[in-house]
C-alpha cells in the first residue's frame, strides 16, 4: 500500500506543477486558486448562493470562506440579496465588477487547457479525457462511501 500512496502522491504533485497550480496567485490574477473557484462557483450560480451552501460544495472551513467573501464584499465583486424563505440567510452573486474580475480569469484557464490538449495527439486526448472520467468515477464512489 505504501507504494501505491507514494504514486498517488506523485501523481498530484505532477499535475499541480503542470496547470500552475504552485503559483502563489493562480493565473498570474490577484486571486489564489481558491478564490478563483469561490468566483467560478458564484459566477455560475444562477439563482445566487448562500455561503452555507459554498462552504458545503467546496468543502471549505467556515472561517476561510468567510475571509475570501469579506475581501469580495471589499472589493465590490459580490452583491448580497436576503433570501425570500429565510431572512438570516443572504443570497450571493457576482456583481458587475465581479464578473468583469472573473470573466478574463475564466478565458485564460479555458487557454491553458486547449494549449495542453493542442500540445498532445488527438488519441492522446481521447485517452486522457477517459481517464479523467474515470478517477472522477472512482474518487466519487469513495467520496459516496465516506474516505475522504
């Protein structure tokens, strides 16, 4: 088993180093790769979120999530909105300014894939994207079952 942990391992670490993820600022932004998923999440929340339900999605310690929000808050990238069902929950969006913050991040990450995938064969692509689905199949099975 040791060995398998240890290729694990060195698999993540591999793959964090190849999409930039080490950078202290993801994508060269102001932002760390969690904030950039945070915007992502609001970004594609139609309807608004709470940060209860961010914190639960992301998996994220109350507190962090909480600091990453009263920076955004600052900044102006979210607009709050009471929800209709509950007035001590708020309703999260990107406001203008956040999407204009969001949007450019957003392109250069869509950039940065098709530059990797344009860089391997067309059945290599095929290979990687199959394989992709498959440890998304399998780590969400173990996720399903409680070994996280």
């Amino acid at each position: 088993m040791e060995r398998q942990i240890q290729e694990f391992r060195a698999f993540n670490r591999f793959y964090t180093s190849v999409i930039g993820l080490l950078d202290g600022q993801y994508l060269n932004s102001t932002f760390s790769l969690t904030e950039v998923r945070v915007l992502y999440e609001l970004h594609h929340s139609n309807d608004g979120i709470t940060a209860r339900q961010l914190t639960i999605q992301l998996k994220l310690d109350k507190g962090y999530l909480s600091r990453i929000l009263h920076r955004f808050d600052k900044e102006g990238l979210v607009s709050k909105e009471k929800t209709t069902h509950d007035g001590r929950s708020v309703l999260l969006r990107l406001s203008d300014k956040g999407r204009a913050a969001f949007e450019p991040l957003d392109e250069a990450a869509r950039q940065q894939a098709a530059d990797l995938l344009r860089s391997i064969s067309a059945d290599e692509v095929r290979e990687l994207l199959k394989s992709m689905a498959s440890i998304k199949v399998i780590l969400a099975k173990s996720e399903i079952n409680g070994h996280e």
